[in-house]
C-alpha cells in the first residue's frame, strides 16, 4: 500500500515538471487545465507573501510615526497657565519621604512631578512657581496635603477671570472647558497618591506661607497608656513657647528660632464606626474621660490631635514621644514644662522619637475665600482605592485579632501566669532602649548640644553667618514690637524652602 503511494506521488511530481518544459500548445486539454490550477495556487500565494510583508512594513510605519510624535517637543507657547491650589492624599508608609531625594525615586515629590511631567501639565518644576504646605518625613501619611503651582490651562486669561479682575469661580461651563486636573493625574499617579481637589488662586498664592492651619492626627492603640495623664501633660503645651526641647534642631539649614504656638491638642478615643463627630471624641471631664476608658480596652484605638500654624522638625513626633512616656507612668505630666523651661534647660536630654507609622498630616487651612473644586467620578475613583486598602489592612489586623483572642484564652489559663493583662499594643510605638537597670529619667539623661554649641560648629564650617543668632534676635525684637513678623512660619525668606538635613549625621559634640 505505502509502494503505491509513493508512486502515485512521484508520477505527480514528474507530470508537474514536464508540463513546465512542454510548450503549451502542446499540452492537453487535462494537462492545459493543471497548469492553470497550478500558477492560480502560485499567485494565491505569492499574495500571502507579499500581504504579510506589505502589514509588517505598514506596523513599522506606524510605530515610526508614533515615535515622531513622542519625540515631537510640545509646544507650550499655544496654551495660557493659571496658578492653582491641588488639594493631595498619600498614604507615605511605603515611601521614604514626601521631598524630592538624591538618592531614591521612591518619594512622594518625586511621583507627583514624574505625573505633572508626563501629562504635560507643567514644563519643569522650576519654572512652575511650585510650594508645599509641608514636608512630611518617611513613612509618614497625609490627607490634607496642599500644593501651590502654575499648571498648563485650556481656558485663556480672560477666561480665567471674572468681572473684577478675580479668578474665576468657573461657571458650569468654564468647568467643562477646563483642564480636568484631578482625573488626569490620578490616572497616572500610584493608588497611594491621589488628588482630591484643586482650586485657582492668584499668582503670588503660597500653600507654604498662605496656610493658617495645619492639623496633625497621630494615630495609636490604648495598650496600657494613661490617657488622663497624658491629656494632662498635652494642655502644658499649648501657647506660645520655644520648642527646642521638642523637636530636631535644623540649624545646619539655619533656622535658630524654635518658637511656635500649639492652639489646640487632645488625646481621644476612637470609633469610626459610630459615625461619631470630633465633638463627641473630645474629653471634658476626667469623669467623663473615666467612663469611657472603663469600656475600652487596651486594643481601643486612640487619636492625638494637634494643631498649630506652623511646625518645627520632628515636633509632633517628640511630643508624642513623652506623651507616651506619661502615659506609661515613667514621667510626670510635669516633665512638659521642664522641657519649655529653656531658661533653665536649654540642652535637650537624649530620647527616641514615636514612630512616623501613625502620623498624618490631616488638615490644612487657608483664607476663606479659598473654594475647592470637587469632581463626583474622580472622588469616587479615591474612595473606591481607599477602600481597598482599608479592606487589605483590616484582614490583616482581624485575622490577627482572632489568633490573639485565642492565644491570650491560652495564656490566661496557664498555672505559672499572674492573670493580669499583657498590654503589648504599643511597644513598637516608641524606640526607647531597654535597660537592664530599669528605666532612666528623663532629666537625667545626657544631654544634647546647646543652640550656642550648633551654632558655633556649623559656624567654623563656614556654613552659617556667624552673627545669625544676634540677627534673629534683633528679629524677634522688631516682631514684638511691631509685629511685622510672624514666629510661627519657620523661615521668613518666601525664596527660599528649607532643606532639611540630619544633623547627627555631622560630628557635633553632645
């Protein structure tokens, strides 16, 4: 069977070759209609060939095209700039700061810019009139972060502009013709930073030095903290003082005066659920205060509010800090005056911070002409993403629960325990060193550089003026007398933004 197939097929291939070589009048009938059936498969294939090689060029073409048209420059000169406020969100856990760094990518000034970039919203930051209301740390969170910035607009100026010569509280209209700012962003930006709001503003308008307000709320478990105790202490801070004791002394960047006014701080508990108002957190009675921590427990969720104009480095974090301490009962609410004694204490003792995790910058405040533009689909689009990562994190934290409820059932049986409660919520709150001699106060410590002894060193590093402390006191001074200057805004000088700088990194004798 396979011998007469082969020869089958090879009598093909022989019949197909002489009809090649035989002339065609020569050929058959049979044979004339086999060499048309074999050019009309040669030409159906030749058209394959030549389709495929003609859509591989023509997709070279295009992706040429294409590339010209990335690399075509675009033209900023046909479009009008308006300075604008946007209102941003970020959950800065994952990131090593909100400033722009030398050293990473993974900061949250770096993704903004890397989206203003690629949306052609801006041409270079430095050209782009760009403040920050503030400069968070790493790991630390924001809801309420505000930027000022002169952004690429559709509308021109007078468009922008209403009858007196105002920013345009943008008609209906003008909304639709307007740049959609907020989505065009958030389509680029991480799920962790997103815009909420944006708002137009006169050109000389600062979301550094035009903020009146700025709210921190510092999040943490009850554990065993005294909260009373600790609420005591916090209302010694509130006024006027000189916070040096308080906070990372920036004086290699040149800021040499530490006084600012804390309006407002207190320690609540929490519950989201509820739906409760800050009203309602708010303590104000030790009575009252006392009920409520009878029906907590120690994995109740507690929230530091602190508000003020204007803060120093690490300020809320130091706070928070020997708040912790009070509340754990090795410190006396007392401790806080000691420490704004500057008089009599102006070194401060050595402490570890309260770690960055829980703290955000919640609320920023400005005039009340200031009216944010909100869009119903992109805060949608937020609430959508924060859902998501509440869903993520509150897994995480009730598989946990359920596992401790168990293991504590276990522990609370065991023969050799004392029954009482374990409150270990809060020991990664703040890095304090175990000491097998048992914990040191405070005041006993030692102590870090004065501001004469900073100053000084920085000085001989030819990185200061050497008469900057005389200057700002000559400065403080004229404030007082005719309160030309505001003390709460950290640095005077609208040029220039505070660049902040570790200065443990340089060797300066403690």
């Amino acid at each position: 069977m396979e011998l007469n197939d082969d020869k089958e097929s090879c009598s093909v291939r022989e019949k197909k070759k002489r009809l090649k070589k035989v002339s065609v009048d020569k050929l058959s009938r049979e044979e004339l209609e086999a060499r048309v059936l074999q050019l009309e498969a040669q030409n159906v294939q030749l058209q394959n060939i030549l389709t495929k090689k003609f859509q591989e060029e023509s997709s070279v073409l295009k992706e040429i095209g294409k590339q010209k048209k990335r690399d075509k420059p675009f033209d900023f000169s046909k479009y009008s700039k308006r300075h604008v406020l946007l209102k941003l969100a970020y959950l800065g856990w994952d990131y090593q700061g909100y400033a722009i760094q030398d050293n990473t990518s993974k900061t949250i000034e770096n993704n903004l810019f890397e989206a203003l970039l690629m949306t052609k919203l801006i041409e270079s930051r430095e050209t782009s009139n760009y403040h920050r209301c503030g400069r968070t740390d790493k790991g630390v969170s924001a809801f309420d972060q505000v930027i000022s910035i002169t952004l690429r607009s559709r509308l021109n100026l007078g468009d922008q502009k209403n009858e007196n010569g105002d920013d345009e509280t943008l008609s209906s209209a003008n909304m639709k013709k307007e740049i959609d700012y907020v989505d065009i962003l958030n389509k680029v930006l991480p799920s962790e930073i997103q815009i909420l709001a944006w708002c137009p503003v006169d050109e000389g308008f600062s979301a550094r030095f035009d903020c009146t307000k700025r709210k921190y709320k510092y999040f943490f478990p009850k554990g065993n903290y005294n909260i009373e105790l600790m609420n005591k202490a916090g209302q010694y801070l509130k006024g006027p003082h000189d916070y040096r004791n308080l906070c990372k002394m920036d004086v290699g960047n040149g800021v040499v005066n530490f006084k600012r006014e804390i309006k407002n701080i207190n320690i609540t508990l929490i519950n989201l659920d509820e739906r409760d108002s800050e009203e309602n957190h708010c303590i104000k009675s030790p009575e009252e205060l006392e009920l409520i921590e009878k029906k907590s427990s120690s994995y109740s969720m507690c929230v530091a509010t602190i508000e003020g104009k204007a803060f120093l480095w690490h300020q809320v974090r130091c706070i928070m800090a020997i708040l912790f301490l009070v509340g754990e009962g090795k410190e006396d609410p007392d401790i806080i005056l000691q420490l704004l004694d500057v008089e009599n204490y102006p070194r401060k003792p050595q402490y570890a911070l309260a770690s960055e995790l829980p703290l955000n910058l919640y609320e920023t405040s400005y005039e009340d002409s200031i009216e944010w533009r909100w869009n119903y689909r992109a805060l949608l689009y937020v609430v959508t993403q924060m859902q998501t990562f509440w869903a993520q994190h509150n897994i995480k934290a009730t598989m946990v629960r359920h596992i401790l409820h168990d293991l504590e059932s276990c522990l609370y049986k065991l023969e050799d325990g004392d029954g009482e409660e374990v409150c270990g919520q809060s020991l990664g709150l703040l890095g304090e060193p175990h000491s097998k001699k048992g914990y040191r106060q405070l005041m006993t410590r030692p102590k870090c550089s004065d501001l004469e002894t900073r100053v000084d060193h920085y000085v001989k590093r030819r990185r200061l003026d050497p008469n900057i402390l005389d200057k700002e006191k000559e400065a403080a001074c004229e404030n007082h007398k005719t309160d030309s200057l505001d003390p709460n805004i950290p640095d005077q000088d609208k040029d220039k933004e505070t660049q902040y700088e570790d200065i443990n990194k340089d060797s300066i004798p403690s």
